[in-house]
C-alpha cells in the first residue's frame, strides 16, 4: 500500500511529525509530500490526518501524476 498527499493538505505537519521514517517533507502551510524511497508504509500519516489528505494506493497504482508517464516521450525522442 502507498500512501499520498492530496490537495485537502492544509500543511498543518502533523503527518510528518508522526513519521517514523521521516518521510514527509514541506513548510507548514504547504502541502506536504511523501517521498515514497523512505516511506514505511506504516499508515501513521493516514491515521492522524484530521483532513482526509492522506490517501491509501494500493499496491501497483501509480501515484497522481504518474499515469502517463509511461506513454510520454522521452525528450531525446520529442521533435524539436
């Protein structure tokens, strides 16, 4: 199961204070990130979240963002 940070994060940190791993990263009033590399997948941070902003993915979905990055072109291959 991996985990994401939505659009409902208010930057309140309280996700990443709960991090065992310190995982989640950003400014207080910013919408936090999780960087997946470090990420436990513990679910302290969707837990505690009071906002819904934590998401749980499971297993082999990609991540918001990484849908179509597989269909992309590589920039050596993009016409110029």
């Amino acid at each position: 199961m991996k985990y994401f940070i939505n659009e409902h994060c208010r930057g309140c940190g309280m996700c990443a204070k709960r991090c065992p791993r310190h995982a989640i990263h950003g400014a207080i009033g910013v919408r936090q990130q999780i960087r997946q590399e470090k990420c436990l997948h513990c679910g302290r941070c969707f837990r505690v979240c009071r906002f819904g902003a934590v998401e749980e993915l499971p297993d082999g979905q990609p991540l918001p963002g990484e849908e179509n990055c597989q269909d992309a072109p590589a920039p050596e291959d993009a016409e110029a």
